[in-house]
C-alpha cells in the first residue's frame, strides 16, 4: 500500500497566498495519488504528484517517478 506523507497547498493564479485544503479534500487527494501509483505499477521508492482540484473533481498535473524499474527504462 502507498503511504501519502504530505500534502502541501500551492497558491492560485492571481493568488499569493494557498488555502489548505480541508479533510476531506485530502482524502480525495490520498486517494487519487494511491491509484494513479496503482494505475502505472509503482511499488517502490518515491513519488511526487501534483494534483488540481477542480470542479469536475482531482486531475493529475504531474507525476515524477523517483525509482524506476530498470525493465521500463528504454
């Protein structure tokens, strides 16, 4: 199992300063991050993901693998 071990807000356009997401706002975004990693088979070492709240809901910004499988690396 994945372990989330930090959610960090970052402002807006034509913001300076982010608003923290709320509880359950980070447990959608847990959640999101834990399937993605299922999604793309990461099972060991870090990642990092940016995730955006919209109003359809999460959307994946940004995924960086830090431990890749030597078998998907061309």
């Amino acid at each position: 199992m994945h372990q989330v071990v930090g959610i960090r807000a970052l402002p807006t356009d034509g913001h300076t300063q982010a608003t923290p997401p709320t509880e359950p706002e980070c447990a959608v975004l847990r959640s999101v991050v834990r399937a993605v990693l299922d999604l793309v088979g990461h099972e060991t070492g870090s990642a990092r993901t940016q995730v955006v709240l919209t109003p359809r809901g999460p959307q994946i910004a940004r995924l960086q693998l830090d431990d890749v499988p030597q078998d998907l690396v061309e």
